[in-house]
C-alpha cells in the first residue's frame, strides 16, 4: 500500500518541478520523462496490492514485460515535453499518439485489477467515474493525462476516510 500511496505522492511532486521547469527545456525533459516512468509504475504498485502470489506475479510479468517494451519505444520515439493547456493545465505532449485506446486499456486494467479482485466496488466505480469525466471534459486541450492525478488524489481521500471515519466507526460498533 505504501509504494503505491508513494508513486502518487511522487506524481504529484513531479507535476510541481514540471510547473517550476515549464520554460527550462532540459528540466522540464527530465521531469516530463520521470512522469512517463513513474505513470509506467503505478500499476505495479496497485498490483503488488493482490495478496494471491501466483495471481500477482502473473499479472506482474504481464504487465512488466509490455510496459518496458512500450518504455523503450516512448524513448525511442516521442519528444518528452510537458506544456501548457488552452485551459492552464499541463498538457504531456508525449501522451498522445494513436494507439491511445489499446495503451490506455492495458495502462487501466492493471490499475485497477486490484479493486476487482478485492470486489472494491465503490473505490472503483468513483474513480472511474472520475477518470471518464476528465476525459471527457480535458481530452479536447490535451491535459486529460494530468488532470488524471486528481482521480488519484480522489481515491485517496476515499481511502483516508475510510482509515479516519468508517474503520474506526465500524470497530466501535463491533464493541458495544
């Protein structure tokens, strides 16, 4: 759980030096490319959650092994620049290309593999949620991708109340 919480944590850290290093071309290259890597590893994080060994390492190879060969062609092919939307969001220029649907399909189906297997249908239908709006509504100036972070941020103010709010409530229940 904590290396997941933390590639979101870091994320959000990344957005941050992209913000201060719009304008820098080698920083915001450098930044622009952490983002790829540490986007690359969120479904590994989320995966290590699955307590099932041999599901996990199944999933794991699976995913591993499409995600480095996707990484050396982003290398190999995209300009790594992070710029500004229309609408003042960071827009990842190298996020776009036209096997957008069948990247972003795999990219969501080991993310959220997790919540299925654990049958966390509200975890799962609010992000989603989530997701399908900001695609919606950000996928026209580009910054869909990091408008995304604030689907993260919402699973974790899901998951901070129900650490602060339902686990204690339903532990006092238990009590009484």
């Amino acid at each position: 759980m904590y290396l997941f919480v933390m590639s979101i944590v870091s994320m959000q850290l990344i957005e941050f030096f992209l913000w201060r290093n719009i304008s820098n071309p080698s920083a915001n290259y450098f930044w622009s490319i952490a983002g790829v890597f540490l986007l690359t590893l969120q479904p590994i994080a989320s995966t290590l959650l699955i307590e099932n060994k041999p599901l996990r390492n199944k999933l794991l190879l699976s995913y591993g092994s499409a995600a480095t060969l996707y990484m050396i062609y982003m290398l190999m092919n995209k300009n790594f620049q992070t710029t500004v939307s229309v609408d003042g969001h960071l827009r990842w220029n190298w996020a776009y290309q036209t096997n957008i649907v069948l990247v972003m399909s795999v990219y969501m189906v080991f993310l959220y593999v997790q919540l299925i297997i654990t049958k966390n249908v509200l975890g799962l239908v609010f992000t989603l949620t989530l997701f399908v709006s900001y695609y919606y509504f950000y996928y026209r100036d580009g910054s869909a991708g990091s408008m995304w972070c604030w689907s993260i941020n919402g699973m974790m103010i899901y998951f901070i109340a129900k650490l602060l709010f339902y686990l204690p409530y339903r532990e006092k229940l238990g009590l009484c």
